[in-house]
C-alpha cells in the first residue's frame, strides 16, 4: 500500500465547505481512480484549524497516476482556496501493522 499523510491548515469558517468538497470527491472520483483505497480525515481536538488527510492506495503507480491526473488537480485547486496555505505532505508506503 502507497499514500500520503498531509497536514492541513484550513481557513476559518471553511470546515463545511471543505466537508463537502471532500464527499463530492467520494460521490464523483472514488470510483474512477483506479487503486484507491480508504481515506480519512481526523479534525484534532487540540487543534481545530487543522486536518490531516490519510489517503492510501493500492500501490504507487496508483497514486502517481491519481496525483497526475488534471480531473484530480482541478478538485485539488478547489480544496486549496479553502486552506491557509499549501498542504505539508508526506508520501510513502502503508504498512498494517497488525501484520508486521
């Protein structure tokens, strides 16, 4: 498994919007992007400004693929104009480490 953890600062006010945009992206992209697997989003308690996004696919070439695409960069310019500042990501390989 291949994804990315990203670390989100969003702008005030902008957490329905962003909600949204991120079940639009279920409703419309999910099932066309080959290889993608769960993802997830955890809003911090410590921190409500924040978010970080877990995206996992099935392998890299997925998510390379899906990263490439300009159907998912123009959903990507849409979440931007909700967020204070460009995403740290961190890609790299899942493991289940119930299985380590």
């Amino acid at each position: 498994m291949y994804g990315t953890l990203a670390r989100m600062r969003i702008r005030p006010g902008a957490d329905t919007a962003l909600a949204d945009l991120e079940a639009e992206w279920f409703r419309a992209r999910e099932r066309s992007v080959r290889g993608a697997g769960p993802t997830f989003v955890l809003a911090p308690d410590s921190d409500p400004g924040i978010r970080w996004l877990v995206a996992i696919f099935d392998d890299k070439a997925s998510y390379l693929a899906n990263a490439d695409d300009p159907d998912q960069d123009a959903w990507y310019r849409r979440m931007r104009e909700h967020l204070l500042e460009d995403p740290e990501w961190i890609d790299g390989t899942w493991t289940d480490a119930r299985q380590a």
